[in-house]
C-alpha cells in the first residue's frame, strides 16, 4: 500500500492543546497527582516540536507508491533534507517508486523514481527533490512569474514550448535543478554543480531563494543544520543570470527520464 507523506499546512495550527487534552479527559478518574507535572513537561516538549528547525522543510503532501521500506525512507529523508517548503505544490503529488527504469521523471502530479538510484542512498536525494522541484514549477501558472524566471534563470522558454530546442535553453529544468541545491547546498547534494554551465548553476541559491520568496512565498532561509559547507551557497554555484548553457550532465527532460551527475 502508498506510504503516505506528512502534510504539514503552511501555518500550522494549534491542535490539540494540553489544556484542551485536559478538559476533554476531565471526567477520568482517579487522577494522578503527578498529572500537573507531566502535563507541563508535555507542554514543554510540544513548544519545543514547534519551533524547532524553523526553517527546516515542511513535509509536502505526497503519497508513496511501490517501493521498500528503505528506498520509500530515502525518499522522506531527501525531501526533509531540503529547506523548501513543499506544501506550496497545492495537489498531492504521487510518487511511484519501480526497479529498472532508466532515468527518474515527472508529470503534473506524477514522479517515478528509479529503485537503484535510492539504493544508493544520500546521493539520490539531489534528484529526489528536483523531481519535486518539477512538481513545484508545473504549479506556477502565472505567466508573468514564468516569464521572469525564465529571463532570471538564462534560459530562452518556459519548458519545451519549441520542443526542437536544446534541453538546457528551458527554464523549467533550471529551476528545479536550482531549487534542488539552493535549498540543500551540502556537499553532500548529487545536484551540487561543478562549473557555471550545469543547470543547478542558473542562479546564485541565496539571489534564488530570495526571487522566490517574492514571486511564491517560498523561504528565503536554509536550515543550518542540513547543511555541510555553507560557504558553498557563495560563489561555487555561479553567479546569477551568467548561465546560458544549452546542455548539461544530469538531467532530463521535465516530462521525461533524469539522471543526476556522474
């Protein structure tokens, strides 16, 4: 059966508060007179759950299909990693894991993920979420956002409006390559670029981050933690609105397969 992900809302509510927990238990007896004292270190854990990591990812609304326990593992730990907040995609993506397939790829709503790339583990979480990244970019339907990414970014069309053209010239691929590490820049990310020319190198991730949190409310912040080398962030991603590559080495087409670096 899918392994459902976590949807977090963008705001999280109060929920179930102690005092309310308290009340709704009132008729429940006899009570411990330890409660007051537990009840107070639950309430102490609670606030420290919620503003903890507060710019870690939110969990996204996605369902996992097929898949091991591990690989489907991979898949929750790779989209966490990131500091991007992935319940702005409004629809439930799923996520099909399947062994054998040649490259990861995304649809509107849709990404298939290959079993032997989350077999490796923490290398294949760069792709994981550009494919996310994919969904994220499938949602942004304003034409003159599009437009401005597309300019930002060095790319000459949104995605494959001349399907003749290079991969590389389109705008949708730049953005979730550069999405995938301006919101994981760890030495770590399989997406990290090695020169200006790839992809993920469209767009300094800090100039990235802050473009995003103007046009889509997206976080202009990282989470700290998850990150290996922050002086990566800097200049090893290329300087903004210098990339005009046509080709790169690991990705794919935004409806067809990926592969990450090699």
């Amino acid at each position: 059966m899918p392994d459902g992900g976590q949807r977090p809302g963008r705001r999280r509510g109060t929920g179930d508060t102690v005092a309310a927990w308290a009340s709704d238990n009132e008729g429940m007896r006899p009570r411990s007179p330890l409660f007051p004292l537990i009840a107070s270190l639950f309430a102490v854990i609670v606030c420290f759950c919620i503003t903890a990591n507060p710019a870690a990812a939110a969990g996204g609304n996605y369902v996992i299909a097929g898949g091991t326990a591990s690989e489907q593992a991979q898949v929750r730990d790779a989209l966490n990693a990131s500091s991007f907040d992935w319940n702005i995609v409004p629809t439930q993506v799923t996520i099909h894991i399947a062994r054998g397939l040649p490259l990861s790829y995304s649809t509107p709503g849709q990404t298939w993920l290959d079993a032997a790339l989350l077999d490796s583990g923490q290398f294949s979480w760069g792709v994981v979420q550009m494919e996310y990244g994919q969904q994220v970019q499938y949602s942004i339907e304003d034409t003159q956002i599009r437009a401005q990414l597309t300019s930002d970014l060095g790319a000459q069309q949104w995605c494959y409006d001349n399907p003749s053209l290079p991969r590389g010239v389109n705008a949708c691929e730049r953005f979730a390559a550069t999405l995938a590490w301006a919101y994981w820049p760890s030495d770590a990310n399989s997406m990290k670029p090695a020169g200006s020319t790839d992809w993920s190198a469209s767009m300094n991730p800090k100039a990235f981050r802050t473009l995003l949190s103007q046009l889509i409310d997206a976080p202009d912040t990282i989470d700290a933690a998850a990150v290996r080398t922050l002086s990566d962030q800097q200049d090893a991603a290329g300087q903004a609105h210098l990339a005009r590559t046509t080709t790169t080495k690991h990705h794919r087409p935004a409806a067809g397969p990926q592969t990450p670096r090699g």
